[in-house]
C-alpha cells in the first residue's frame, strides 16, 4: 500500500539503499521499509566467491591449448564496486542486471591477459606441465591488475586444475608418449637383459680369475716344490762331494802313510840289508866247510855225519866199496826221535 516494501537481507551482503540518488541507509545485513517508487536498492554479496574458468591459448609453437582452473575471490570495497556495476535488486532481492557474470567475466579476461605472454614463451610439452607456474603467472597478475583493484575485488587464490592441448595434439602426444614409454620399457629390458649378460660375464671372468689364480699357486707350489728339490739335490751333491772329497783327503793320507810305511821299511830293509851286508863281509871269502866249522854247532855229531856222506856223494867216482852199518843208523834215528 502506497508503494511502502519491506526487504530483508542476510549478513554477507552489503546493501546500500538510495532515496532520491542519495544514500540513505549503508550495512550489511539490513531489514527495512522502503517506498519503491523512490527508491533503489544495490545489494552486493561480500563472502569470497569460487569462480570456475576455461579460456584458450597458443603456445610458442602455435598449438592450441585449453587452461581450466578456479579463481576465489571477494569483494573488498563495495561502494566502489556498486558505482562500476549494477547490482540493484527488485522488491524480491533479485538482480535487475546481470552485472554479477560481468564482473566474473572481467576477472576470466585478467586472468586470460596475465597468462597469455607467458603460455606464447613456453612450447607445448612445456606448457602441459607448467600448470604451477600459469597458476602464479595469473594470481600475481590479477593482484596487479588495474582494473581488479577499480572494481574492488580482492584474489584470495587461483587454482590450475588443467592444462591440455587440442584433442588431436592430445591423440598425437599419447601416441608419441606410450610410444616413448615404450621405447623406455623396452630399453628397461634390454638393460635388464644387459645387466644379467654383463653380470654373468663378470661371473664367469671371476670363475676364470678364480682359476687362474689357482693354476698360478699351482704353478707357484710346484715351482717352489722343483726349487725344493733342486736346492735338495744341490745339498745332497755337496754333501757328497764332501763326502768324496774327505773320502780323497782320507785316501792321500792313507797313501802318505803307506808311502811313509814303505819308505821306512825300505830304509829299514836297506839299513838291515847293509848290517846283513857288513856282518857277512867277512864270511863271503870263506870256504863252506871253514864256515861249518866255526859254526857252533859244528861238532854235531849228526852235521858230521851228514857232511860226511856229502862228502862220499861228492866223491863216489872214488869210492869203491863202503858199508854202513846198523847200528849208525839206529843211533841217528833214535836220537832224532829222542830230540822231538
């Protein structure tokens, strides 16, 4: 009646009612009577926003790419927020205009501008794993931005969810992609493969060297064992050379003495020669029966016999007749035996 409302708003909106083109009433979560007819009342809502974007670029060698992301943001300074846009409500609180997309639109622009020289620097392999540096490149952007900070708008965050290029390019590079993976699952083996050959040769080139340096202790023992003997041999040959050598020491000493013995037998022979020698001197000159007859045994009855029968033999040419008899005989006999 008589064009009198009542409206109503919740604590995170800031209102602003004009009575008039005048500001008559300012706050956030206001309730209060107004008469429409002169009236107009801007409601702009102060909690932070999500807002959700998805623009396109083109990287430095001109491939298309898509970055979807979200930007959280509030409204810091409304009044100059409301003299930019239009966020005036009816008597049921809803917007007039449609001035809310704008400013989401303005902030997507921003933040499409303040990434936009950095995507043309960067190739597209590049630019599909920067999702963290586009993400920075548009925060420090739009806090910079003028026309941010004209519409009284506060970033809170930006969020790079994703960054792909043209379905095509997408084909193109998971192609080339598992075609790389494969390439590195194939080289995998084949240095899996590698490793196992080259770990079964250093095996095998240790089962040598183990060999080797066996067959050179062998080779070492049985040098030392060839050695052994040979200083063995060397010892033993000495040892009879030794042997030998004293064998010849002991025989020329032997020999001097039986020398030295036979020397002195013979001089003892020739000084015996030489006494025999001059002891019978005297006798050579002499007759056998002179010699018989100084002999003291000379008057031996039996020696004179016996010379006398010589005697007979000797001259039995002579004789013409002799007789011996018995009794000669027997006296000889039985004294030869009485002597034995």
């Amino acid at each position: 009646m008589f064009g009198i409302k009542f409206i109503k708003f919740d604590s995170m909106t800031h209102v602003i009612h004009y009575k008039n083109g005048k500001i008559v009433k300012e706050g956030q979560g206001l309730s209060f009577l107004y008469t429409s007819y002169n009236s107009s009342i801007v409601a702009i809502p102060m909690g932070s926003n999500d807002l959700q974007f998805i623009f396109n670029e083109s990287t430095g060698d001109f491939q298309k790419i898509s970055i979807q992301g979200q930007i959280t943001y509030k409204i810091n300074d409304a009044k100059k927020l409301a003299e930019l846009l239009d966020f005036t409500v009816d008597y049921e609180g809803d917007y007039k205009e449609d001035d809310g997309e704008k400013l989401k639109q303005r902030l997507i622009n921003e933040a499409q501008t303040a990434t936009s020289s950095y995507i043309q620097s960067l190739q597209l392999k590049q630019a599909i794993v920067n999702a963290k540096n586009i993400e920075l490149k548009i925060k420090e952007g739009l806090k910079v931005s003028d026309a941010v900070l004209l519409l009284g708008v506060e970033v809170l965050a930006v969020n790079v969810v994703a960054v792909k290029p043209s379905p095509e390019m997408s084909k193109a590079l998971e192609t080339t992609t598992r075609e790389a993976l494969q390439q590195e699952a194939d080289m995998a083996i084949y240095e899996r493969r590698n490793f196992a050959v080259e770990q079964e040769r250093m095996i095998k080139e240790s089962q040598l060297s183990t060999e080797i340096a066996v067959e050179e202790k062998k080779k070492q023992i049985v040098a030392k064992k060839n050695e052994s003997q040979v200083l063995k041999a060397e010892n033993e040959r000495k040892l009879r050379e030794m042997k030998i050598e004293a064998d010849i020491s002991i025989e020329e000493q032997n020999k001097s003495l039986i020398n030295l013995k036979i020397e002195n037998e013979k001089k003892q022979a020739d000084s015996e020669k030489y006494r025999l020698e001059a002891t019978l001197q005297p006798y050579k000159e002499m007759d056998w029966k002179t010699l018989l007859a100084i002999n003291p045994q000379g008057g031996s009855p039996k020696l004179n016999i016996a010379l006398a029968f010589r005697e007979l033999a000797e001259n039995a040419q002579n004789i013409n007749n002799l007789n011996i008899t018995p009794d000669l005989l027997d006296s000889l006999i039985s004294e030869e035996q009485a002597q034995r």
